[in-house]
C-alpha cells in the first residue's frame, strides 16, 4: 500500500481507515503523541502511539529527525490544536537519529548563523521549510505571469567570453592549472590553450544577450544564477544570486515601469493564495523577533500586513531630481546625519538614503527614473530633453521598504551612433561587443527591460532579515560550503 | 494606441479597424506585400502596401529585418496562403537594416554552422523561432509537472567547494589571478586567499544537495546549469547545459523510472498541444532534410509520429544483464560490426550499443536498470540479492531513439556503512562529503532520483540533429563568444 502526503490527510473532510504516513519525528510527548512531518505542509500529523504494546526500545527511538512509518485510522483528534490524528496500529523506524548527536536541538534556540552552518539540516526546520517552500512558489509565479504573457524564456550564458557586461566583479572560469598555466610569447596567460580558446567569467547579467532575442522574439525572459565576485560581506549581498531579466521590444521606460509593478504585485498575490500556511508562520515568527528588539526598531506592520500593502498601493514614481530635492531638505540631510551628505545633482543614492525616501518620506515602494548619465551604465537611454550639463538616461530603480533596491531596469540606447560613442567613451573596444552592436545595425527598436534579485524578492515576502537566510546553500566571501 | 501582438490578429475571428503591428520584416514581395513577424507566433501577417502613395525610399527601406510599424485595418485575406491581412494606412520605419550587410541570407541557404556563428541573429529565422518557443514551452512544462505534483523546487549552488560530486572534470572558479595566485607556505596556491576561502569548481550536478533537500521536504527537483569540462566535441555535448533533478523521498527504483517516464510523456504532451504550429514547421523541416539523406539513413517516422509514439508506448524496461545477453547475441556483435565487442557481463555500455537497442532491436525508448556497480557511482544502492561477482547497483539509464541517454538516475544509497565503505574505496576522504553522510546518520531513508539533460530533451522534442542548435548561446570547447 502506498504512502499518503501529510498535506492531503490533514485537508482530508472524513477519516479515513488505515492510512499509511512516511516522514520524520519533530517531537514525541507523554510516550504516546508522535508529531510526524514530510514536509508537505508546514503542519505536522499528530500520531497517537499504542504505547503499551509497543518495546520500550522503539519507543526510545523516536527522537527527532528519525524517519518513521505509520500506519493506522485516520481518525477526529480528541485532544486541541489539531482536527486529525491517526490512530496507529502499525510503526516502523526507517532511519534512527541518535538525539544526542543530532546539530539542531530547538530546545536550544540555535541561532540563525549556527544553522546556516548547518544548511543541509534547517530546512528540518518550520521556519526554512516554509521559507523554501515559499521560495519555489514565487519561482514559479514568475514562469507562469511572463509565460501567461507570451514572453520566451531564454537561458542566457552563465560562462561569458565577454568582459563589457559593465555589472560588477566577474569570477575567472577556466580549465587551466592555476599558477600552472602555459603562457603565450608576452609571457601572459595562453588562453588559447583554455577550454574556451579565451577568458572566460561567470555572468553578471542576462540583459545584453536577451537583447538580442527580445530584438526576434518581442518578449523575453531570463530567471537563472548570476554572480558577482565583490567582496561585500551584507544581510543583502550574494556571490551567487537568481536574477530575473525581462526584456521587451516596443516598451518605453513608462511601459517597462508598468510591467515591473504590475510583475511584483502579481508574484507577491500568487503566494499569498498559495502558501497561506506558511505565510502566517514566517508572519508570526517575525512578530515574535520584533519583540526582541527596541521599541524604535520595530516595524509598524506585520509580515502579511506589509504584503498586502503593496499589492493594494501603487508604486510612488519619482524623478531622480525631485528625490534629490527631497531629500536635500530632509531633516537628516540637514543635521547630518546621513553619512552621505548629498550636496547637489549628481549624486549617487547610498543605501540611507534609499531607505528614507521609502521608509520615512513615501512610505511605500518607490520607482526612481531619470538618473544621472554618469552613474549609470553605458547601454540606458540617453534623455533628448535634459540640459547638457545635467544629462539623464531612462534608468529606473525599485525601493522596496527593508530591502532597498529590488529591481534595476531602463530604456535600453537604441541609436547605434549614440551607443558607439558610450562604448569609446568607456574605453570598450566596440569589437568586443559587435553581436550587441548588431542588434542596432538591423531593424533596431525602442526596447526596455529590468532586473530583479530574485533573492531580495523571497526575502521581503518571507520577512528574513538575511538573504542568507533565503537561498539553500549561500556563496559568500569565505563560504562555499556543501 | 498600442500595438497587437500578430498572434492575437491571427487568432482573430473578425475584421478590426486601425489596428498596429510592431515587428521585423521578413519578406517583400511585388513591392506590394510586406510580410511581418514579431516573434510571438511563428507565421508572419502579411500588410498590403499603398505602393502608389508610398514614396520609393520607404518602399527601398523595407528589407528583411527592418523594424516597423504598420497601421490599418485587419481584414479577411484575398490571396492565397493566409487568412487575414492589414491594409495598411500608415508605414513607419523603425529601424532599417542594410540589405547588402545582413549577414543571414535566406536565399544562400545559410548553413547551421554560419546560424551558429551568428547566434544572435539566428533566433529571428523561422526554424530557430520555433526551437526557442518550444524550448521555453518545455521549461513551464517542467515545472508546472512538478509544481501540480506539491514538488518544492531547490536551486542548489552553481559554484561547489565539494569535487567529490564525480560525474565529470569540472572547470575552476577564482578570483585570484591566473598565473600570479599567492602561495603558501609549501609553494602550492593559496585558496585561502581566494574568494571563498578555498578550491571551487563549477556544479557538475546538484543531486547531492538536493538529496539533503528531498531528505526534509520530501519531493524535490532543481532545474538549473551544470557544467562539464570535458573536450567532447560531439553533437550531444555541451561544456554548459541545463539538467533537470528530482529527488524523492521513499521513492525505490521501480516508482523512480514510473516518474521518469510519466514526466516525459507530460512534457512532451504539453508541447504537443501548446506548439502545435511550430511543431508543425520543425516537422516539415526534418521531413525535407531527411530526403538529402541516402534511404538507407532516413528516419522511419516524422518528428511529430515519433512524439506521439512516445506517449503511446510505454518504455520498454530491461536489466542490464538481459541487454547484455541481447547485445551478446546480436548480428552486429557476432559480425564485429560495434567498435567494441561485447564480451562479457561487466562491459560498459556505449553510444553504439544503447543505439542498437533502442533503434534496432526494441525499437522504443527504453529503460536500463541493475548496472554493474563497477561501472556507477558511489552513491546508488547495491542490490543485496546479486552474486558477490556480479554486484550490481540500482540505476537506471534511460534510452531514446536518435539521442541515446537522456536520464541517468537511481535509488540513492541509505545505509550510512555502505556508502562510507564506498567512499572510502574511490580514496575519498569521508570529511569532504560530512553533509551528505548526515542525511544516512539522521533519519535515513529510501529515495531516489535521477537526471534529465533538457537540451538532449529539446533535441528530442525539436527533431534537430545537434545540440548547439537547441540553446541559445552554445559553450563547447574553444567557442564560448557572445
């Protein structure tokens, strides 16, 4: 007879005569109260043991994390806090898990970095169960809200011979012994004799190479790894993260900020219907941290009540200018207080800064646009309409509360001369990049498209502090554990 | 206004007034119809040009690839070949494209290997189309297959610190320069002054991680990049390609290759139905190359018979010791037609023989299972019923015609000795891999998996002969541009 998943008994409307359940012990109380988890659900099934006829050797070996089987009466639980038990006339232990030796003892409290040094156990527990669970719904509301759409989804390079992807440090990949490698007549690395015949990196970003399909396809999508080799040791930064890139053919800058809104809201809506269970536990957890800290630090919302705040408020759009007026005026910038003092136009938003404008001035998430040229990449839009010396490019960026920027997007240059000249300014040899040149040679087209850190996603919908906290296994500086 | 997708005006059941379209040339016949495309369906809509009231620079811009915009009114077709078309009112030129300098000349018939050479221009023909949306198709088949069936999916890390992973050389991932790495005291590279800390390579699988996933939530799968670096220069090979990984718990091997084959037969039924037109068209493709083949090469069945014939049929599973028997036995082996005769149980399986198999003798896809241990990795399941000279390992290969092995999996090993006595015997060290043992020391169980590499399925589906033409941006040795 085969197994039946813990979610489908518990959903169950009438009890049901020897059912068969496989999972792992979470606790076992009084000799007789066996809470099993599959991971199915977040909940655990609660198994009422025979203990009178079962070996008092069995009974000592239900300990947490021993995987079990039971088979019995699914049956109207007596007893609070559960609607179902199962009445069991038969148990096995599958696997033992000596209590001693086991790394998470709840009882405990183990802290958050001690389980991630423990990554292949947390998701034993409630919390990174339902946090991954969460993590694989969001993943797929994104496949289903560009699919519904028509967009292709396109699986950029992760190893690029290209070195112009202009987004951050590049990690080297490549075949030859390091400090062993043949040199070539400059007495430099033979890269010919590499795997790829050339220097090789891991991808920063999807975006130049789904140009290029959005330029045949009109709708496209990346939603794969990419890294970033900085040495930035935050609750926000990954060597290793999932980005998602749409790009589209024909949509301006006003398009491409629609498509993102609307994007968000619809994936953030998707796991508040699909992961209520676990939505309300992460809720409750967060609740239960906030208590620990100072009155001043603690959000004003709970977890579902800052979900379904952005799902019913639109996104405050916001030029660059007007937020650096903003925030010239604001109390903070005029007592000092940011650590970047921001004195004119041109400046580049810090991270506090970022954080008043949501937190404190707009209080909601924020789409800035129209940022300087200067400091933004080479391949956004130049504004026709901007005075020389305060020139914009169609950038945008989305602020979430406690997170910062999620998305990064922009109108992408689509006049070849205009593009050519960026290119030279920078230094970039236009050989280099002549695949994306030719996407501007033939038939190009106002075109736009963003990115979001699919990581910071999970982490503003799971409430999690740390973005380690939200991938499996993270990549940090001096971590690439399991 | 905003521009329709062509797709939603084909699909029209009725006339539309003012309606614009947004897209790339394809084709322009008697100065008159201009065929257009936007890559959201395979056909193109044919616009009826006002060549009296259009100036004859306009008409000279309208060259294959040129972006542009028509307006007018969607109308019942009088031509023959389609059913709707746009008389068009009003042209604009979005981007134009030099005729004499576009490198993709349909009427040369360019090779594939040229579309390769020029990858990011050759998703705008209608073949690579096709490929593109079909391959995207397939991906939200995956996982809508997984997520309907309550499967969690993981992203289990791109960069490893773990070598013991043992399906392949692997490429190096550093920050540190090549040839000017820092060493240590004993003249070897410093890793600890590398990014993280230690020696990285890129995942040649994810299994082992997904096995502590599948080993707390239960079902589990990971649709991600995996890497080889391996100088196989074949037409199935590919340095970067993206593998599918389930990972059930309480899963033995018989309900392992029933999820297998019921996976493939859903995806491959969902592109059935969801691509039809473009299916069509790659049908018809195959259909004409294959009559530039000799007779004697020529497949049996049409792109389109053979998918159907795989839902039809139920693959057809086989021991490895009977496939030995058959092969033992077959004309080719007794006329040492195989490169490499099979001689006794023990002999690894190669291209040739699994060919033979599939193609000749059971003529459908087939499973084979109870390898050889000697020939398998440490970490499937011994059979403990096989005789002490024949130990054989609970894996199973999946065999498709024209492809070969498209899945590779197994029932994993669970009791803790075994597999350390295993590991033990390849020389590793047992401290490597402590995570992965922790899964046997704390509530071990039954479960297994296997892998499917999607281009070999895309291949498949696509009817396409080489890999490097069903990925957007193919990594094989000494090409990795773009």
């Amino acid at each position: 007879m085969k197994h039946t998943k813990i979610k489908d008994l518990l959903n169950s409307t009438k009890p049901i005569d020897d059912v068969i359940v496989k999972g792992w012990v979470r606790t076992f109380r009084n000799n007789q109260f066996l809470a099993i988890n599959d991971g199915s659900v977040i909940h655990n099934i609660q198994a009422v043991i025979d203990f009178e006829n079962t070996s008092a050797d069995t009974l000592k070996r239900l300990t947490t994390s021993a995987a079990v089987l039971v088979k019995g009466n699914l049956t109207e639980s007596q007893g609070a806090g559960q609607k179902h038990e199962i009445q069991v006339k038969h148990l096995e232990i599958l696997g033992d898990s000596d209590a001693e030796k086991y790394p998470i003892q709840l009882k405990n409290k183990p802290s958050l970095e001690f389980l991630r040094e423990n990554a292949h156990l947390r998701v034993r527990t409630n919390a990174f169960g339902a946090i991954m669970r969460v993590r694989s719904v969001l993943s797929f509301a994104i496949h289903q809200y560009f699919q519904e759409k028509g967009f292709v989804y396109v699986n950029t390079p992760i190893i690029t011979g290209s070195d112009a992807e202009g987004a951050g440090e590049m990690f080297h990949v490549t075949s030859l012994p390091i400090n062993d490698a043949p040199k070539n007549e400059e007495g430099a690395v033979d890269y010919k004799q590499d795997f790829f015949g050339k220097e090789t990196n891991l991808t920063v970003s999807g975006q130049l190479e789904a140009e290029t399909y959005a330029m045949a396809l009109g709708q496209v999508y990346t939603f794969g790894p990419t890294f970033r080799a900085e040495n930035s040791n935050t609750s926000r930064h990954l060597a290793e993260f999932w980005m998602v890139e749409p790009e589209v053919a024909f949509n301006d800058l006003d398009a491409n900020m629609d498509l993102a809104e609307d994007f968000i809201q619809y994936v953030i809506k998707y796991a508040l219907e699909r992961c209520e269970d676990d939505l309300k536990f992460l809720d409750q957890r967060l609740t239960d941290e906030e208590k620990t800290k100072p009155m001043a630090e603690r959000s004003e919302m709970s977890l579902l009540a800052k979900l379904n705040f952005v799902l019913e408020n639109n996104f405050k759009r916001v030029s660059y200018t007007e937020a650096i007026e903003i925030l010239k005026n604001s109390k903070p910038n005029k007592n000092k207080k940011f650590n970047y003092i921001i004195e004119e136009w041109g400046a580049d938003l810090q991270s506090e800064h970022e954080r008043f404008l949501v937190e404190k001035h707009f209080k909601c998430p924020v789409i800035l646009f129209d940022y300087p040229a200067k400091i933004k990449a080479f391949y956004m839009r130049l504004n026709d309409d901007a005075p020389q010396d305060r020139q914009t490019v169609r950038a945008m960026d989305i602020l979430f509360p406690g997170i910062g920027e999620i998305v990064g997007g922009s109108q992408r240059e689509e006049r070849l001369e205009v593009l050519q000249q960026k290119i030279a300014d920078l230094g970039i040899d236009e050989k280099e990049l002549w695949w994306y040149l030719d996407t501007r040679r033939f038939g190009t087209a106002v075109h736009s498209g963003f990115g979001l850190g699919f990581e910071r996603l999970v982490l503003f919908v799971t409430g999690m502090g740390n973005i380690r906290d939200v991938i499996p296994f993270p990549r940090t500086p001096q971590n690439a554990e399991f």
